[in-house]
C-alpha cells in the first residue's frame, strides 16, 4: 500500500506528488488521457497542436520565480518572444511569458517523469476507514492508500470529501468561472508577426498564434482562442449540444476583427472548461488534516494563475512535513 494518492495531475497535483516522492511513496490519477489539468496541449496532427488551457506562466513571487528559472535553465520552459497586442485597454503586462518546450504541461510531464500516473481514470468515491483510505473509481477498481491528496477543482472536491472536510472548507468564498476555448488551423500560411491577441470585446477575449511559439514550423496556421468571461458564463452548460453555433459565433468574432480568410479554415474544435479560475482568494492555501490523513490543494485557494497551485502545493507539502 503506497503512502500518497494524489487526485489531479495539473500544477499543483504534480508539484505535491514530486515534493512528496522524495520521502513517500506515490501516485497519481487522472481522468485525462494525459497530464497538465488545465495547462493541456492539444495535439493536431503530427507536432502541431494547442495550448488549449493555460496560455503561458508569468511569476510574481520571488520563490516562483526561482522554480521557473530552474525550469528555464533545462530547458524545460522557454521566453515567449514576439509582439503580443494588447487592445483591452488595460495597464499592459510586461512580463516575461514563459511557455513549455513542447507545450504548457512540460512542467506537469517533468515533475511526474518518475512517478506512477494512472490515466483514464475517474474517481468516483472516497472511504476512509480509520487506517486507509479506498479509492473506488468509476469502473468499480478499488486502491487502497495511507493518505490522500485532492487536487480537483473547488466544486467538485466540495462534493467528492462532503463527508469529511468542516464547514469552514464547505463555505470558503470561492466563485469558479468558466472558460470556453476554439482551436482553429487555417491553410496556405504566411508568416504573421504577432504572437498574441488581447480583446476589447464582449464574446472573444484572447487569441494566441500557436506558429509563434516556435516548436513547430508549417504551412498551416493554428490559432487558440479564447472567450470572454461572460461569454463562457452564457454557454458553458450548452455548447456541446449546440457546438456549432456556438463555434461559428467565436469564429466569425475572430475572423472581423483579425481580416483573416473563413475559406481557409481547415480544423476547429471547440472545449470547455466548466472550473477554470477563482478570482476571489480565501482565508487559507491549502487544506491538512492530520487526523483524517487527507489534503487539499489548488490555484483556486489563491486566485487564478499557474503561481497560485504551485503556492497551494508549497503551502501544503510544509503542513504535512
């Protein structure tokens, strides 16, 4: 019986999981069929693909800063170089953007590169039982571990450790909003000299040239984009079923106002995430009882960023040490 279960392979998932594995043993799960969480890469075809989560990392504090930099020295992460427009009208960000190698869960892949992660696998109850915890997933497997770590977004591990976690967790002021992106790839390609878009407007927020990055060269042009926040809110519990209204409203949005030509669109998909950011930060930054032996950990306890689940993961590693 291994000593760690750790439930999510996003940024703070696999952070823990790395910190822990010098000292435990553990491992991971995840309803994906690859890591990241919400720093995901889409493939397309062949090495051509999309960041469809998380665009890029900046850093705030200086220990993140120092955990990037480490990252950036192996080559792990790269700078995003490149002109990125900025048309919302707000204090402009300079900061250095840093992005994967290969694509935004490189951080994920390299922190998990020694650890056993258990893909495709969705979890659909918890048992503790005074001397372990069971695992049961949603095809009747069941693992058996000393402690737990939840790494899942804050509505859905409210509902997985209902009847374990205080009040205090049920209540934390946490608002998760959604995000809706499009990944569109267009043909007959000519070098543009713009890395990113940022919008002033209502339906389409972002747009990232993914040629930009530099980890794949093509005749194609592959761009991510993103909604806005109330555009997302509207129809993130129906752009499945009306898929492609909802596409076309994102693709004609981009299409006025970047001048680019519908006849050349060859590829679009469209993905949502129902738990993407918390812009409001709660009282604690991770959650560890020793009693029950299980943790909590997420951006969310923080706020919206990448920084924020590798601070929650810190913070959660030093209450179990």
């Amino acid at each position: 019986m291994k000593d760690f279960c750790i439930l999510g392979s996003g940024i703070a998932g696999s952070t823990i999981a790395k910190l822990l594995s010098k000292k435990y043993s553990v491992q991971v799960f995840d309803k994906a069929k690859g890591v990241g969480g919400r720093s995901s890469n889409r493939r397309y075809k062949k090495n051509l693909s999309f960041d469809h989560g998380a665009q890029y990392i900046s850093t705030n504090s200086k220990e993140f800063n120092s955990f990037i930099n480490k990252l950036y020295k192996k080559k792990i992460l790269k700078k995003w170089e490149g002109t990125h427009l900025d048309y919302s009208l707000k204090r402009k960000d300079v900061k250095t953007k840093y992005i994967g190698k290969a694509g935004n869960n490189d951080i994920s892949k390299y922190l998990l590169k020694r650890i056993k992660v258990k893909k495709k696998t969705t979890i659909k109850k918890l048992e503790f039982n005074k001397t372990h915890w069971n695992i049961i997933t949603d095809k009747n497997m069941k693992f058996k571990f000393k402690n737990i770590i939840v790494t899942f977004p804050y509505p859905q591990a409210k509902n997985l450790l209902k009847k374990y976690l205080k009040k205090s967790f049920k209540n934390l002021t946490v608002e998760m909003k959604p995000n809706i992106t499009l990944m569109l790839a267009f043909k007959s390609y000519k070098f543009l000299p713009i890395s990113s878009i940022k919008f002033n407007d209502q339906n389409l927020e972002w747009a990232a040239n993914e040629n930009s990055k530099g980890r794949f060269k093509s005749n194609l042009n592959l761009w991510t984009l993103q909604a806005s926040k109330k555009f997302s809110a509207k129809y993130i519990n129906t752009y499945k079923s009306k898929k492609k209204e909802v596409s076309k409203l994102l693709i004609n949005k981009f299409l006025n106002l970047s001048g680019l030509d519908k006849k050349k669109i060859i590829f679009n998909n469209i993905h949502g995430w129902k738990y993407s950011f918390n812009f409001k930060k709660s009282n604690i930054q991770s959650i560890w009882s020793k009693k029950l032996r299980l943790g909590v950990c997420g951006d969310w306890f923080i706020g919206p960023k990448i920084e924020n689940a590798w601070q929650s993961s810190e913070n959660l590693f030093k209450k179990i040490i």
